[in-house]
C-alpha cells in the first residue's frame, strides 16, 4: 500500500491525528523509521517538543529521509513540526529540516500556561476558525515564495509551499475538520 498518510509518533501529539484522518476517510499510519516511509503518500510532524524531536530524528536516523521525502510528497507540520520545517531556527538545538523558507521563533506566544484559542481568518474559508495555541512558534522572514493561507491579527499562522503546510496552531484540538480536510483536498491528484 502506497496511499497511507503517514503520522510521525517520535514524541508529541500524533495520536489525535490519527482520529481526524479517520473521521475524513484518509488511512493513516504511524512512522517511527525510515523504512516505513515508501508506503506513505505524506506525511504529518505533529506538535510536541521540537528539541527533542529533532534529537530522537537523529537517533533514529530520520534527518536526511525525512528531507528526501519531502523533495517528492507533501508534509503537513504542526507547532513543533513547524519549527522543524523551517530553514533556520532561533534555537541552535533544533535542527532545521530546511523544507519551507522561513526563519521559526519558538514559543513567542509564551509559556505553557499562555496556551490559548483564538479565532483565525482562513484564506479559503469566510467563517472563522477557533484555533488552539501551545507554547506556539511565529513565522519569521517567510520568503515570498510561500503563501499565507490563515492569519491571526494579520500574522501568518499557517503557511503552504508547494503541497506543504505549517502551522502554528494545533488543528487535531479541535472539532473543526477544515484544516486536515483543506491538505487533503490541496494533496489529492
Ligand atoms: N514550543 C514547542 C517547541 O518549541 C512547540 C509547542 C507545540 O508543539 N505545541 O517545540
């Protein structure tokens, strides 16, 4: 099977994406090695805690497939994947994968007990979308060759390139199906 997307279940939130693809019909599958990567079409980074993702994507030799990977097929990265995406990180121990021109600051929006909902404006959408934030990252020197699909006054929090998505926020918290059902659509050929 070929037409699985892949969830990775290194560290963090992934089990609730899980629910989500299932509730829209898309099959999944968990990805803690690189081996398990040919039989997904993409793949989500789920939120979490983007240093010790980016140690564990070491450990388990992860680093430079993950990359290859996202040369062919889409990735939708959450929070920490987020910052993981980006081409610089204002964190020397993160690793950038380097797969979206961005520079990611983390945990701008403050600390853990600053986790909060707020309502976003979608690109593709007129109705609102009541996003949660963790301890979330910002988009910093976003290269013009990205878009920004949602904002939150005015400040990008979820970016495409290409077929990749990055986001700030955590849609899997959510009831709302959109942003899961938006990379479906966006990934489906
Ligand atoms: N602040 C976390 C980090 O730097 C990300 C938080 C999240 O994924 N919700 O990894």
């Amino acid at each position: 099977m070929t037409d699985h997307i892949g969830v990775l279940a290194l560290q963090g939130a992934y089990q609730k994406h899980v629910k989500c693809l299932d509730a829209l019909g898309a099959e999944s599958r968990l990805v803690t090695r690189s081996d398990e990567l040919p039989a997904c079409s993409a793949l989500i980074i789920p939120g979490g805690e983007s240093t010790t993702m980016s140690l564990l994507m070491q450990e388990y030799s992860l680093f430079e497939p993950l990359k290859a990977f996202a040369e062919t097929r889409p990735v939708m990265a959450i929070c920490a994947g987020m910052i993981l995406m980006a081409d610089e990180i204002d964190d020397a121990r993160v690793r950038p994968l380097g797969i979206i021109p961005y520079r990611a600051l983390r945990n701008v929006y403050g600390s853990q007990l600053n986790s909060f909902t707020a309502d976003i404006e979608l690109c593709f959408d007129e109705e609102a979308y009541r996003a949660h934030f963790i301890r979330a990252p910002r988009f910093d020197q976003l290269s013009d060759d990205a878009t920004i699909v949602a904002t939150k006054d005015k400040d990008a929090v979820m970016v495409s390139y290409g077929r990749h998505l990055a986001l700030s926020f955590h849609p899997e918290l959510s009831d709302d199906a959109r942003i899961h059902e938006y990379w479906l659509q966006q990934i489906i050929n």
